[in-house]
C-alpha cells in the first residue's frame, strides 16, 4: 500500500502571479529555456548542434509551458469534479504541433526574436517537424481540429486513439503513378509526447470462454484468452488557443514478457522475441483506407485494443476519485468517431458485467448514457462488418455479449413494439447472410443515447435510409451536428497575411469567435481593402507557385485563377469529372476557341488508397492530361495541370491560402460533409460545387449569388437510379461530352499504352455510378458564370470577402458547442464562473 500523499502545492505552477523562468513567455525566458533544453535534455553544445537538435530543444521549451496549461485545467477538472469528454477516434491527423503551440500560447514573436538572437532562424526550425499522420482524411483532421476547439472553449476532455508506429503512407509519384512509401514520422523522436509507462493495461485475444456458477449462485463468465498483450500510454498535451490542456493519449502494444527465455536457452533465437514482434504488430500501421473497410483481422484486433486501454484508462481515473462505476456516465460523456471504435459498447457491458459483477440491466443503462456515436459516411462500403467466424476467432467472449445485446433488443422491438419480421431482421446487429456478419453501425446506435450525423443534409439522409428504422423508432435518438474547422490552424496559421488583415480591420476577437468575421462584409467593396485583399492573395499563390516549381518543376504564373480540388481522390469525389472538364477546354484551344478563355490552373492533390484501381487509375489520368497539356506551348499559357505529390495537413496549409475556386463536386448524397469546402472559403475562394454535404449549408450561409452550383440533388440522383438511367444517352446528346469521351480513348494521354484509360470510360459510358455523365452538361454550365465573373476581379474579389464573412459558422468551436449542449451536456469552463 501506498502511503498517503502529501498536499503538494501547485501554485508555483498554476498560480497567474508567482513567475518560474522555467515556463516564462518573456523572450528572455524563452532563449533560457532553450538553451537549457539544449545542453541538458539533448546534451548539445551550440557548436555541435544540428538543426534537428534545435528544432528539438525549442520543441521541449515549448511543451513546457503547454504543459503548465494541461496540468492547470487537470487541477481544475478534479478540483471541481467536472464531467469529461473521452473521444475515441482510431485517427488523428494533428499537424505539426510547433507552431500550432506558439500560437496557442500567444509567444510566435517573442520565441522567434529569441531565436534570431542565437542566429537561428525559427521557420528553418518549423519545418524539421514531421508530422503525425495518423489519419487518413477528413475524419482524423476532424477530430484533432475538436481537440483544438475543445481545449479552446475549455470543455474538459480526454482523447484517445492509437500510436501507429507507421502513419499513412509517403505519396510519390513516378510515371504519373502513385508509389506508396512508408511513413517514418518517428525516425527522429518525438519531443512532443511522454511515455507513461506505468500507464499500461492487458489486452486479451482469442481463446474460449467458462460460464461458471459459484457456490452463491452468482453466474460468471470467464473469458480464456490465448494471447495477451499489453497497451501503453503515450501523452501529447494539447492546448487550445490561449485557452485550455488536454491530452491526446495514444496506445501503443507491446509484449508482456519481451523475451522468452525458456526459448532462447533451448537456442530458439527468433521464438525468444517472437511474441514481442507479434505484439507490436498490432500498433504497427494505419490501415491507408479512406471510407472502405477491408474485414481484416488486424484491424479488428487495433479497434479492439485501443478501444479496451482506453475504457480502462477511464475506469482507473473514475475510481481513483473514489467514485462507484454506477455513476461513470455522469462523469464522462464518451463519444465515438465513427464506428471504428463501436466495438466499445460490447467492451464495456464485458468490463462492468464480468470484471466488476454489475448486473446486466444497470450495466446497460450506465452504457447507453455514456456513448454517443457519430456517423460520418453513407456509402455502403464504408459501414463497418465484421464477419461472425472472424469475430469469434478474436473476440469470443464480446460475440456473446453482442448476441444478447441483440437477443434482448429484438424481443424489445417484437413485444413492446410490434415490429415486423423485415424490420427486425433488418435492425438486427447480426445480419444472417452467407457466414453472418456483425453490423458495427447498429451496436453503435443501439448502444448510445444520441447519434448525429456531420451536416444537416447528411443526418436527414441517415435518417431516411442507412439508419431509417432506428430513427422512427427513438426519434430524439437523432441529431445533427455540421462539422466545422479550426480557425486557427487554418487560416491563423496558414494564412498569416489574410489573419493580419483581418484582425488589423475588425480585431481579433473572430479568432475565438468566428461570427465576428461578419464585419467583414461592410469592407466587401472598400476599393482600397479589395485592393488588399487580392494583394494578398496574389502573394500567397506566388509562394505556392514556388513550391510547385520546387516539388514539380512546372511553372505556374500566379496570375492565372488557381482551380484547387484537394482531397482523397475517390470516384464519388468525381476528380475525373474536373479531368473531363479540363480535357474540353484543351481541345478547344486546339480547335482555336481560345478568343477570351481565362488562363486557369488546375491543382490538385490528395492520396488513393493503395487497393482502389480506379482511384489510381485517376491519379495516372490528371497527370496524363498535365504531361500533355503543360508541355504544348500552344496551350500552356492557357492552361497548366499540376499534382502536387503527398498531401497533409502541412501542404494543404500551404495550399489553401493560394485557392481562387474550390472544387467540391461530389455527387449529391455522397459526401456526408466535407471540411476541405470550409478550410478554402475561410482562405477566400470561391466554391463550385454540388448540392453535398456542408456545401448544402455554406450555400445558404453565403448566398447563391457567392457561390457557384450545379448538378443533380440527393434526391435527383436517387430518383435517377432507381429510373433506367442511361449514361450514354448523355453521350449521344452532348457535343462536348462526347468530344472529350473520344479523346480519353484515342490513345492521345497515354500513346504508349492507348487502352490505358479504358476502364474509366467504360465505367462513364455503361455504369457511372457517380453521374459525371448526368452532371457534365450542368458543370460547364457553372463554370461558365466563373469565368464571367473573374472577367470582373473587383466583383471577384468583393464575393471572396463576403465568402470569408459569412463563414462564422463552419468553426469547429461551434460543432464543439453543439456537441455539448446536445450530446455531452456539459458546460464549457468560459460558461462556468
Ligand atoms: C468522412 C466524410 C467527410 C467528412 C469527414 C468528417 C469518413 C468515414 N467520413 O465528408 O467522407 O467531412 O468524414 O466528418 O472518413
């Protein structure tokens, strides 16, 4: 037994009067703190010193003061006995921390004159950082723009997730091909964590389970697993602009026992450290894909393993208050990101039933009060399925668990509400198909008190089809909360002439509070702000123009309107139908049709999963156009297409702040939100866009006039489908169209190989599921009112100011707020006295 501890006194630390060097925001300070870090946590001398050693001692003076903040607010937290929010995400896309730290601490200026003093140049120091790519796309950035805006506004919260020693792979590309190459974000450490080592839980797998009955009656189940592991924690403090900690706590896994010796004194070498290397397999790599699930085992074992650390992590930190488990939901408010983590519903019952020998009724009701899920995808490929011979193979003891979760909501919805056998095999969690699969989306939604979906449009479609019978049956079940982004990381950070402009005219309240932006509006047609304005962003496209040259070698003239469609490239994202569009302006500069054409350049960037033929096939397509086109000189003053290889969350800073138009042209219904759309707007652009997702939303918040729209709607596509589409006829009927079709095969893009793009004309002219063909005529439709109105740049310019006005909705301190008031129910400490 420990002995009790004393008081100890925080206040050094916490208190806003009492100074410590060690965490002053003076410059002086701050070149102090440096310095030490360098001698006595690197062991540098100047001298000796490489950049690397710099970036890293500024990173631990840094982390430092950060963590002043995160012990603040955990002092605070348990001092008040606060309710917390514990998000699982099995992603993260973060971004590099440093700057996003010196901001947060209000210290970029004063750090980089203390740099500049020792002749170190701080940005030269940004960039060493790679970041953690944790994430594939929208989800995982999503969830680390809440954790920015959670510890902004200041409601208390934990996140947890999984520290994939590989993050999403390096895009190169080679022969207009994508190569995927693995990502080494750890090669030089990482400053920013703490390991907690002593924060570790086992993790079982496999094996069978004993129900047993004791001497009292009591019935218990036993699960006998045949492997266990270990999960360890590993911190990063996170803070939010000049607001709050929290704590990013990734798990890693490791063997229990790293070395059996029993093997190696039999001479067996590799068996000794067999376990090890098995173990750490399972923390080893993010799956690359993006809205398609593979029913791999490896990938139910990381769900599984970092679903459990974290619900135990969460029942040592509510006991060690001394509270009792039967009030765990009033203490965190648990959410899961999609379904990656659903598997948590299934976790919990088995901790609270098995472990602590809390009746199945009461560990139920504790359950569904503590999960709220969010749905992020309508496609069909996406929604999670494990198969049940899979699942029993890994998780025997959770299959019982799932069955009689489902066995008790079954009779449930046959006696107390009469459901027809359709219905209830059709909600079920077990879907009795070929070898039967669990149907992650219903435990999860089975197992919360509140489901939303990412924007209005998309939490009405899964209303109405993915999750249709659970809506009519608990109707208050269902929310939505629109996503937002966070102002800081994308338009402070990555933007800082347009911040300073901004904040030079209206202050910088909007930082915090994004609706601020709309004094903006008054300025829209203040010639001399205009003039600003478009000064600014000609600067920002001079400097993207650089990077292109550098990463590429292609020049772009900064005058031309940069077109930007950035993002995972997937067929329901229609980067082909741009490659169509672009293939048709080419041919009619060819054709001499060139009188009045806008010189344009296309930029795109973004990953495809490493399985996904077509999404490859496009990526090969835009660069095939961009060899063809950016070489001709008839056509390259024109026209330039560029991909810009291995997009980030560091590119796409760069990148956004340069966009003239956004490109958001999914097909309607796909798209359950977006983020991407709201990043380039805050950034000024304008949007040429479907009826999708957020668009829906910044549509009406911008006005129609601001913004550019085409295509079918949700319910135009869903009505064409379930009609005799026919993407041909579209063929037939339109001349452009059918230019552009015929060139795609003409072997003209790929003379080497001329069948090369056959499969994705076949699929446009037979299949298209994705409607390019239905929405072609319409897109050129829009683009048109584009050129028209960049003909006019005051015009232009006065829309993209009001764009960025009217944008105050789509921050993420507003989803965080919703989330709250309609989720969590929980006060943010701005809201608290
Ligand atoms: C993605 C959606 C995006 C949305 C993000 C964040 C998945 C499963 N879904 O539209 O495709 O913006 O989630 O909500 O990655």
């Amino acid at each position: 037994m420990m002995k009790e501890r004393k008081a100890i006194n925080f206040d050094l630390l916490t208190s806003k009067t009492i100074k410590s060097k060690r965490i002053g925001l003076s410059k002086n300070d701050i070149k102090d703190s440096f310095l030490e870090n360098l001698f006595f946590h690197i062991g540098r001398v100047p001298k000796g010193a490489t950049i690397m050693d710099y970036y890293q001692a500024l990173a631990y003076t840094v982390r430092d003061r950060v963590f002043k903040e995160f012990v603040t607010t955990v002092k605070r937290i348990s001092d008040e006995d606060l309710r917390v929010v514990a998000y699982l995400s099995a992603e993260y896309l973060p971004g590099p921390h440093l700057a996003n730290n010196l901001l947060s601490l209000g210290i970029t200026e004063q750090t980089a004159a203390a740099m500049a003093e020792l002749g170190i140049d701080m940005e030269e120091l940004i960039l060493q950082e790679e970041e953690p790519g944790l994430g594939n796309g929208g989800l995982g950035r999503l969830a680390s723009c809440y954790l920015d805006s959670m510890a902004t506004i200041g409601i208390p919260s934990i996140a947890y997730g999984i520290r994939y020693e590989f993050g999403i792979f390096e895009q190169h590309i080679k022969n207009g091909l994508q190569e995927e190459y693995t990502d080494k974000w750890l090669q030089y450490g990482n400053p920013w964590e703490v390991v907690r080592s002593e924060i570790g839980y086992n993790i079982m797998f496999g094996g069978s389970t004993k129900h047993v009955t004791d001497s009292n009656g009591n019935f218990t189940v036993n699960w006998i697993p045949d492997s266990k592991l270990r999960g360890t924690a590993y911190d990063t403090p996170i803070l939010g602009y000049k607001g709050y900690g929290s704590i990013l706590r990734l798990w890693r896994a490791e063997a229990i026992d790293t070395f059996d010796f029993s093997a190696y004194n039999k001479g067996d070498y590799y068996k000794a450290v067999q376990e090890k290397i098995l173990s750490e397999n399972i923390t080893k790599v993010l799956y690359p894909n993006d809205e398609q699930e593979t029913g791999k085992e490896l990938r139910l074992k990381q769900q599984y393993f970092f679903v459990s650390c974290s619900l135990q992590d969460l029942i040592r930190l509510h006991l060690l208050q001394g509270r009792i488990l039967d009030t765990l939901h009033e203490k965190f408010a648990i959410q899961l990101n999609d379904t990656h983590p659903a598997i948590a519903v299934a976790e919990l019952m088995r901790l609270l039933v098995d472990d602590y020998q809390i009746d199945w009724d009461k560990s139920w009701n504790i359950t569904q009060r503590c999960f709220g899920y969010t749905n992020h995808t309508l496609l069909p490929e996406a929604l999670e399925k494990w198969s049940i011979p899979l699942f029993r193979r890994v998780l025997p003891r959770h299959l019982e668990i799932i069955y009689e979760i489902n066995h008790r909501f079954v009779q449930e919805l046959k006696y107390q509400h009469g459901c027809s056998d359709e219905q209830l095999s059709r909600m079920a969690l077990i879907d009795h198909s070929g070898e039967g699969s669990i149907r992650m989306a219903h435990l999860a939604t089975v197992g919360s008190h509140k489901v939303n979906g990412v924007s209005a449009l998309h939490s009405e479609l899964l209303k109405k089809h993915v999750l249709y019978d659970f809506a009519q049956l608990w109707p208050d079940k269902f929310c939505n909360v629109t996503n937002g982004i966070s102002p800081r990381r994308f338009i402070a950070l990555s933007n800082p002439l347009l911040t300073g402009l901004i904040t030079e005219t209206i202050g910088s309240g909007w930082l915090t509070d994004l609706k601020e932006l709309s004094k903006l509006e008054n300025m829209a047609e203040d010639p001399t702000f205009q003039n600003k304005w478009m000064a600014i962003k000609q600067t920002n496209k001079a400097s993207l123009s650089d990077h292109i040259k550098l990463e590429t070698g292609i020049s772009v003239d900064p005058s031309m309107m940069f077109d930007v469609h950035v993002k995972r490239i997937h067929e329901y994202k229609r980067q082909h139908l741009n490659v169509l569009n672009i293939l048709h302006l080419y041919l009619q500069i060819k054709k001499g049709n060139n009188k009045d054409m806008i010189p344009m350049a296309f930029i795109f960037a973004g990953k495809a999963a490493p399985g996904y033929f077509m999404a490859k096939l496009i990526i090969k397509l835009i660069t095939a156009v961009g060899d063809l086109i950016n070489q001709d000189t008839e056509v390259n003053d024109k026209l330039k297409v560029i991909f810009l290889p291995d997009f980030s969350v560091k590119k796409a800073q760069h990148i956004y702040p340069a966009a003239d138009l956004s490109e958001q042209i999914s097909m309607a219904g796909k798209e359950a939100s977006g983020t991407g759309n709201m990043k380039l707007s805050l950034n000024g652009a304008l949007t040429i866009g479907t009826l999708d997702g957020a668009n829906v939303e910044m549509m009406e918040e911008i006005g129609m006039d601001n913004f550019f729209l085409f295509g079918l709607n949700a319910e135009e596509v869903q009505h064409k489908k379930q009609g005799n589409y026919k993407p041909g006829d579209h063929y037939v009927h339109n001349l452009h169209l059918r230019e552009v079709m015929d060139f795609l095969i003409s072997g003209a893009l790929s003379p080497e190989n001329p069948k090369l793009f056959q499969p994705i004309y076949e699929q446009l002219l037979y299949d298209d599921p994705y409607m390019i063909m239905a929405d072609f005529e319409s897109y050129l439709i829009s683009r048109a009112k584009v050129y028209e109105e960049w003909g006019n740049q005051s015009n232009w310019t006065k829309k993209s100011i009001i764009n960025v006005a009217r944008m105050g909705k789509f921050s993420s301190d507003r989803s965080i707020q919703d989330y709250s008031s309609l989720i969590w129910k929980i006060d943010s400490f701005q809201n608290r006295p």
